[in-house]
C-alpha cells in the first residue's frame, strides 16, 4: 500500500467485517473507519456495530464513526422518516441508487470533506484512498477507479476471496456479524422478508406501512414487481411456507449491500 491515508466505508455485514480482519492481518491501519446509518438497520446489526467498533479499537485504535444524514429542510432524521413523508418508496425500487447516494455515500464524504488530515492531503496532490468491501463475486460493482479526491479500493477482489471466505474469516475470528440493510430495502430476498414476518413483526409492519404509504406508479410495491403486502398476506393465509424458488425482480443490489 502507498503512503496515503485509507478511509474505510464500514458496511456493518459480513463482508466489510471480514476486510477490516484482512486489513489487521495484512498490517494494513486505516486512518478512519465510517459507518452511514439510514435509522433503518435491524436491532443486531447495531449490536454486531457496537462490538465491532470495540473490536477496531483494540486492533487499530480507533472506533468506527457513525455518521448520518440529516434534511435541514424537511426535518428527515432517517431514510424511513423521508419515505414516509415523501410518499415514495425506497430509490432502489424504482431501479435508482439514489437512497444509497444520499443516506451512504454522501454522509461520509462529507465528514471526511471537514477533516483537516484529508483536506491537506489533498492540497498536496494527494488521494484518500477508500476502502470498499466488495468481494470476489462482485467485480461488476466495483467500476469506479478514482476520483478527484479518492482513488477506491478493494481489497477482497484483490486479495481474492469470496462470500464463504468471508464468512469462514469472520468466523474463525470469533466475531458476530449481521445482515446489513435496511429493513426495507426493496433488494431484500424473499426468505428476508419471510424472516422479518417470522422474528419481527414490529419492523415489517412499519416496512407495510411506507409501502402503503407510498404513491405507487410505475411499480408494484416494495418489491418492484410485487407488493410486500400481497407477498405477506399470502404468508398469513398459508399459501407460502418457504421462499419461492425464484428470487425477488431487482437483481442488482443497492450500494448499502454489504453481503447476506
């Protein structure tokens, strides 16, 4: 690795978990390590965030920072909230990234805009470089080089390893992960959102209700071609048991997607 300071862009799932390992294993330090929280994660990916945040601080000597986006105009504190007062879906339903963009991506970037560290890197001609967790199995994701003020890295493409390493990785480690996404996240699977119905009833119901909510269109519902309601009501009549053979209609996962 060169000189130059590395921010990593904490997903909070198995994959960025098992890139940080490899970073500590490989005497790689970050300089900073994010955490963009859209307020619509599930309960256990807080939880596995506190514990690996401690973990960062034991290895690194630095916790994870959260950062969130805040909507001065409207008073949007989470993704759910605009949502909700907006009447529209989650971007990614209509095939956009724009909640990924703004909730994730954005947040972060502007904390490190305020850096005095980074801000002087860059008036030397220098560039941050961006930790990003995409594995082996998502080359395709993993488009953008550099920009004017980063150039992206990812090192589990380039250390090659896959989804089941990861996870073999994160275990063998003895550290607990999570799923992360929002709870309404229009890429989730179907078995996901049999999960949710199965373990939290309280979160699916408020992932209805933006659905219900919302000023639907072009699309059927939270699930693009279908709507999480219709899929639950089926749940609920006994018509479903297990998760269809075929997979929901958004194939391409939002930037927020940090592995299963």
């Amino acid at each position: 690795m060169s000189n130059s300071p590395i921010a990593v862009a904490y997903g909070g799932g198995v994959n960025s978990t098992a890139m940080l390992i490899g970073m500590r294993d490989r005497s790689i330090a970050p300089k900073l390590i994010l955490f963009a929280d859209t307020g619509g994660e599930r309960p256990e990916t807080y939880e596995c965030l506190g514990l690996m945040s401690e973990w960062c601080s034991r290895e690194f000597g630095i916790p994870i920072i959260t950062v969130s986006f805040r909507s001065e105009k409207h008073g949007y504190e989470t993704l759910e909230q605009e949502c909700l007062g907006s009447k529209t879906l989650p971007s990614i339903a209509y095939g956009y990234k724009r909640c990924s963009l703004k909730w994730k991506v954005g947040p972060q970037d502007k904390y490190v805009n305020n850096l005095e560290w980074a801000q002087d890197h860059w008036k030397s001609g220098g560039l941050v470089i961006k930790a990003i967790g995409y594995d082996s199995q998502e080359e395709r994701r993993a488009k953008i080089v550099s920009n004017e003020k980063y150039k992206f890295w990812y090192p589990l493409i380039e250390w090659g390893m896959w989804r089941e390493e990861c996870v073999e990785l994160c275990n063998k480690n003895k550290i607990k992960t999570s799923k992360s996404s929002c709870f309404f996240c229009p890429s989730m699977k179907y078995r996901e959102i049999l999960d949710l119905h199965k373990n939290n009833k309280p979160l699916l119901e408020r992932a209805l209700e933006i659905e219900k909510n919302a000023e639907i269109h072009t699309v059927k519902g939270l699930g693009r071609s279908f709507s999480w309601r219709g899929f639950v009501d089926e749940i609920e009549a006994g018509s479903i048991f297990d998760a269809p053979q075929t997979e929901c209609s958004i194939e391409t996962p939002c930037g927020c997607y940090d592995g299963e």
